[in-house]
C-alpha cells in the first residue's frame, strides 16, 4: 500500500470536486425525493393488497 499514492489520488479528486449550484441540488433533491415516495406507494400498494386479499396479513 503506497500511503503516498493514495494521497496524491485523493488530493487530486478533491481538487476536480466542485459544489453543486442551486439549480444543480435542487433537481437532485427533486429525483431523491420522487424515488423515496415512489418506493413508499409501491409498498403501500403492497401492505393493501395483501391486507384485503385472503389468507393476508
């Protein structure tokens, strides 16, 4: 393991980071949050399928 290496790797990857803009966080936010709330519908959809189905939870 070549601790030096691994430094200049990591220094280089830190130097071609940059913050996002607020246009650029905001569709981020925007994606996130639809993916979480479409993950909770299917699970809900799923809890009420098998709650009314016969033989369900």
């Amino acid at each position: 393991m070549d601790v030096k290496y691994d430094l200049n790797s990591y220094v280089r990857v830190l130097k071609k980071a940059s913050t996002p803009s607020w246009d650029e966080f905001s569709q981020i936010g925007l994606i996130a949050g639809a993916g979480i709330f479409l993950i909770g519908f299917m699970g809900f959809v799923i809890f009420a399928l098998m709650s009314f189905l016969p033989g369900g939870v």
